[in-house]
C-alpha cells in the first residue's frame, strides 16, 4: 500500500516538473521567438510545429551561449533548468539529465503526441 502511495506521489511530481520545463523553455526563449504548442495539436499540426524554421533554431540554441559575446554566460538549456529546479539542491546532474529526456521529447520530430509524462521519458531513455 505504502509503495503505492509514493509511486502515485512520484508521478505526481515528475508532472509538475514535466509542466515546469516546458513553461521554462517558453519563457526562455519568449513567445515572438518559440510559440508555444497547443496541448490539442493533432498529430500533424505538432509535426508542422516542430519542422517549422524557428523551432529547429531554438532546439539548435538550447546548447549555445545567451549571449555570445560574453564568454561567462549562460547556455539557454541552462537557464531552463534553473527555471525549473529553482533550488540549488535539486539542480543535480540526474535532474538535468531528465529534464534534457523531456526537452528532446519536446523537439523530437517522430515523438508526434503532445503527452509527455514519466512513461514516456522513461521508454525513450531505452532506445
């Protein structure tokens, strides 16, 4: 009983932090540049979103400096992830490994449902 009770706790949170990384990855990059999807895409309407010239831009921007004429800044992936785990305590190398899962899921062209939940991430890190 107890163990299900954290497995239900647990999915719980990896969707609150599912949710938190694509907000962060909108705030980002700001609505004029990457416009968010609409959770009801169909199938074809998420494919022509992520094929579309500005999003292959940011998911190519999410591994290049904010700035790249200043050689301390941040990476976009690492503002994201900030973002999303607030707490130094929680910005570890396993989060942002997870958190990276979900954004490639979200950029991913042959990934075409806009559900992404911890089943998910979980059989894609399989592959």
């Amino acid at each position: 009983m107890v163990s299900l009770q954290l497995l239900a706790a647990n999915r719980t949170k990896k969707g609150y932090y599912i949710r938190r990384v694509k907000e962060g990855l909108w705030a980002t990059f700001g609505i004029n540049r990457l416009k968010p999807y609409d959770e009801n895409f169909t199938r074809e309407q998420l494919k022509n979103w992520k094929t579309q010239e500005n999003v292959r831009k940011a998911y190519n921007d999410l591994y290049t400096p904010i700035d790249p004429n200043d050689s301390n800044s941040e990476m976009f992936i690492s503002m994201i992830i900030k973002n999303v785990f607030v707490s130094t305590e929680e910005q570890t190398d396993k989060n942002a490994v997870w958190k990276q899962a979900i954004l490639e899921m979200i950029f991913d062209e042959e990934h075409l449902s806009t559900k992404i939940d911890s089943d998910t991430i979980d059989r894609s890190s399989i592959r």
